[in-house]
C-alpha cells in the first residue's frame, strides 16, 4: 500500500515521530506474525484505529520531507492532469494535481524518485514541486483520464447500428457496454447502478451519495442484450422474463476485485436491474471514519470493550448500519477470539471470520443458522438482522450467556429500540440485562471540500437554531450570543463534486448508553419517550443535535441534515 517503504520502515517512522506507541507496534507485529503474510503493517493500523490515513499521510511525508496530498479532496483541472501522460501516471505512481508560476504540483507515492522527477521537469518545461500521496490515494485522480461514459458508449453504439457488424463483432461491442456501465459506476464511487425500461428507451442511473443520477440514455432494442449479458454473468436464467431473480457477479478492476449483487425485476416495460457495488473501499472505514463524535466515539469504545451483552445498530435501509458494523468487527477481530455472522446476504468477506450466508429455499433461516452459531460457542456473534421474534430471543439469550452479539434494527432511533425488543417478547429484565449500547444513524452527504465557500447565517437557518426542538443544550453550549457571527459553508459545485456541492457521505448518530438509569426506566416498562427523557438528561445527543454540530462545523448543509432526519 505504501510504494518502496518496508513494514519495518514504516514502523520505525511512525514511532520516531511518536504518530502511534510502542506497545501498539509490538502488537501489530504480533498480529501480523500470527496471519502471516496476508495483511501488512499499514491495513492493520488502518483497520483498527490506531491511526488514520491522513496522520499517516502526514507521518510518512515528513519523511519524504515533503507535505501530504489528499487527492480524494482535489479537484484536478483536466488540463493539468493530462500534463502527465496515462502511462507515466500509472506505471510511476505520479499525478499532476496543480500548477502555478513556481511550478507544477505533482503527487507522488515515492517523492525520492529522482528520475520520474527530473523526466517529468524536461517534459514540463517547468520546475516540479513533488507532495506525497499513497497508492489508494490515486484511484479517484486516475478516473479523470476516462473520457465520459456518454461519450464512449455512442461511439460503440455506432459500431452496432453498422449494418455490416457480424453477429460476433455485436456480441463483443455488447460485453463491452456492460463492461463501461460496471467501469464508470465505479470510478464514480457509485453504491448502486440502475438499468431502467421505459416505453421507448432504456435509462442508466447511479446512486452517488445516497442520491440517484441520469447518467445515460440509449436506444430501447439494447435493453435485452445488456440484460442477456450481465444474467450471464451473474449465473441466473437468460430464459426467464416473468419472475424476479437475484444473482451476484464478481468485476475486476486494476486495483480490487469487487462484489456485485444483482436484482433483476420484472415491471411492465420490460426487465428493471439495480446492481448493488460492494467494494473494498467501504471496507477500509474504521470508526474514526465514519462521523462518531469524540463523546459518542469514547461510549461506543467502551461498550466494543465489554466481553458480553449486545450492540444494535438502527435506521433504515441504507443507512450505513452494516458499515458500523463491521467497522467494530475491524477492531474486534483478532486471533485469541472466535467471531462467528449469519447475513443476508454477506456483503464483505473478511479474513478471520466465520460467516453464513442466509438461504432460504435450503430453510437456512436467521433464527436456524444462529442456533448453529451458537452450538458453537464463538466469543462474538454477528446478526445481520433482527427480523423475528425467534432470532431476538436467540440474540438475547446468547448476550446472556456470555457472547458479544453486534445486530441491526429497523426503527428509527435509538430509544425506539428498546420498547421494540419488548414488542417482539423479548421480558423487560432480559432487555434491560443484555443491551450494552444502541446506536441510531443516518448518512448524510459532505460538503465538497474543493468548492467549499463561507456565508453568514440567514435569518431561516438563525430561527431553525433557536426554534428546533431538541437543539436547546447545542444551543445553550454555543451561547445565543454567538449566532451573530456564525458562517456556514456550502458548496458551489465543481467538476469534483459533479456541480452537487457534495462529495462523500459521513454518518450522524445518536448514541444510547444503557447506564442503570436507562435500566430502571426499562424495567419500568416506560414508553420511548421517558426513555429518550432521561438518556437527555444524561447528556445524549439526538441525531439532528449530531448534524447541526457538523453544520456549524462546516463538514455539510442545514439543508442536508433536514432531508434525512425528517424523512
């Protein structure tokens, strides 16, 4: 991950400048020796937290006696990054990100490569100013040699609609469109491609950032063939148009394979697939990644500490819940434990871990295979989902007996959780015994950083402060005073950001400690209500307290935290 730089070399940097501890290094090498050769120094730093990409970054560019370039958060005119030829920017690990009069700013994974810099001065005509960046770092920048998926896909369209094409050159155009769909969805960080029938075209549509996207338009006769193709691909019926079906299919790229689950449904203009894209780099968040608060992170901590007993996970669907989850799994996930999951379906593989996937037709239920688990005694279990009353009181009664079970709920905040456990019959004591910490969420989407501009507060977002139920202790630490010379941020759009004034999503959470307090009121049987009355009381923040908090500190928008909490 880190070009030219040993394990060895990276530890001795980090515990020279004093970035992580002795004891965490002797612990990682421990680790390490233990997997073998699998995982590196810097995947297990990352994974567990103890230290983040951009302290490292900066850590490592000290070295290199240069600064660190988040190129993730770079806008690149596409005439500066073209500077650099394709192949140079692959092969040397080198993107050129800006330029000024003293120079081009050019990011690179080995700033000590003397060579590629003097090649790339004599190519410039102009002096080169090298910043360090990591391999990972160079995905996104790499995508802006692409040209446009449009663009691409009319001149293969044009090659079909020749009437000489024989029925082979046809077939290889059409592996390719589907190649450029899966391809563009990807570099475009893109969590779900849609393919949609309509009466006279068909329509591809990305979900970025938890928002959906036209991206293009094409004629309705290449609906079947791309249909054709990726059934293929993900070896389900080509034969069958009248039932819905689900297959998975695995795309490479340069840099990871990745996992797609794909739904095919029948609707009355034809076939609709959505293709969900699980890649590796969701799976490079750790908990410092996702949006936790220092108060949240510190009880969240505490709680992944505690030997047995339960961690819920709530919100709806595609609320990042899974993310969490295996975010806490991350720094679980050790050798002296056992960690056992059932999902549905099991969306990331992870090295050291049992995990079941749900298959109903063989009658591998929740409730059925979380028995198994549980026969065999692993020290944490993962549920994918608490959906019946059976896998609740298999859940809890496992917590009890001395497991660590981490879950997910539907239910729209945290003190909602507890009332519905009870309403699955699961007995007040047991609840109140067994919950260790119950964590609502939502993702919202982040405020470009290339884009991003100041303004003062309106009188609308002064009067939402002030008039908001639920922000009075947020406002009472801020002092009303104060709003006066408060600025946001927002952002204007760029090619970054795709003109949105959003790059990225991050988390807001509301996060349920059960103290004994918390324990009374449940033994109590009391409503959510009295429930969320006395976590207040004991300082929890509501979600939309989360998100102003980000708002004033200019991470997203008023705007942004008001469509997902009033949804």
């Amino acid at each position: 991950m880190i070009s030219n730089l040993t394990d060895k070399k990276i530890a001795e940097i980090l515990k020279k400048e004093t970035y992580i501890s002795a004891e965490d290094l002797e612990g990682a090498k421990k680790y390490i020796s233990d997997v073998g050769a699998t995982k590196g120094l810097v995947d297990y730093l990352l994974e567990q937290n103890i230290i983040n990409k951009y302290l490292l970054g900066q850590a490592l560019g000290e070295y290199f006696g240069v600064l660190y370039i988040n190129l993730s958060q770079q806008k690149i005119a596409e005439d500066v990054l073209h500077m650099v030829p394709e192949v140079v920017a692959r092969q040397k690990g080198v993107v050129a990100f800006a330029r000024d009069p003293e120079g081009v700013k050019v990011a690179m994974v080995n700033p000590n490569d003397l060579a590629t810099k003097n090649y790339l001065e004599k190519h410039f005509g102009q002096k080169v100013i090298p910043y360090f960046t990591m391999d990972y770092d160079l995905d996104d920048a790499m995508s802006g040699y692409q040209a446009s998926l449009e663009e691409e896909f009319t001149k293969h369209i044009k090659e079909i609609d020749l009437g000489e094409t024989s029925r082979e050159e046809k077939d290889t155009l059409i592996v390719d469109l589907v190649d450029m769909i899966l391809k563009y969805g990807y570099q475009n960080r893109a969590s779900d491609i849609h393919i949609e029938p309509y009466e006279d075209k068909g329509l591809v549509r990305l979900r970025i950032d938890g928002v959906m996207h036209d991206i293009l338009q094409m004629k309705k006769s290449l609906l079947a063939p791309i249909i054709t193709r990726l059934k293929i691909l993900s070896r389900i019926r080509t034969d069958e148009h009248r039932a819905a079906q689900d297959g998975k299919l695995k795309y490479k790229t340069e840099n990871e394979t990745i996992d797609i689950r794909i739904s095919i449904l029948p609707v009355t203009q034809g076939e609709n697939i959505v293709m969900r894209l699980l890649s590796s780099r969701s799976r490079q968040f750790g908990l410092s990644d996702l949006g936790f608060s220092s108060q949240d992170m510190k009880i969240v901590k505490r709680a992944i500490k505690s030997p047995h007993g339960m961690i819920l996970v709530t919100g709806p669907t595609g609320s990042g819940k899974t993310t969490t989850l295996y975010s806490v799994m991350k720094i679980l996930n050790k050798r002296d434990v056992h960690i056992s999951t059932i999902e549905d379906p099991v969306e990331y593989d992870m090295e050291g871990i049992s995990q079941i996937q749900v298959n109903n037709k063989t009658g591998l239920t929740f409730a059925k295979g979380l028995r198994s688990i549980v026969r065999q005694d692993p020290d944490i279990i993962m549920i994918g989902e608490i959906r019946d009353e059976e896998t609740a009181s298999i859940a809890v009664n496992s917590a009890l007996t001395g497991h660590l079970v981490l879950s997910t709920l539907h239910t729209n905040d945290a003190p909602t959780t507890l009332p519905r456990l009870l309403d699955m019959n699961i007995e007040s004591y047991l609840v109140a015994s067994t919950v260790n910490i119950v964590i609502a969420q939502r993702l919202i989407r982040e405020t470009c950083s290339n884009c991003k501009v100041s303004y003062k507060m309106t009188q609308e977002e002064k009067d939402l402060l002030l008039h908001e139920p639920n922000l009075e202790n947020l406002i009472k630490d801020l002092g009303k005073d104060k709003l006066e010379d408060i600025r946001l941020y927002k952002g204007k759009g760029c090619k970054v950001c795709g003109d949105t004034g959003y790059d990225g999503r991050l988390g807001i959470f509301e996060v349920l400690e059960i103290t004994e307090e918390i324990r009374k009121v449940i033994l109590a049987d009391s409503s959510a209500g009295e429930i969320r009355k006395v976590a207040k009381e004991q300082g929890m923040r509501s979600m939309m307290e989360d998100g102003v908090d980000k708002v004033l500190k200019g991470m997203t928008t008023f705007e942004e935290v008001l469509r997902v909490t009033r949804q």
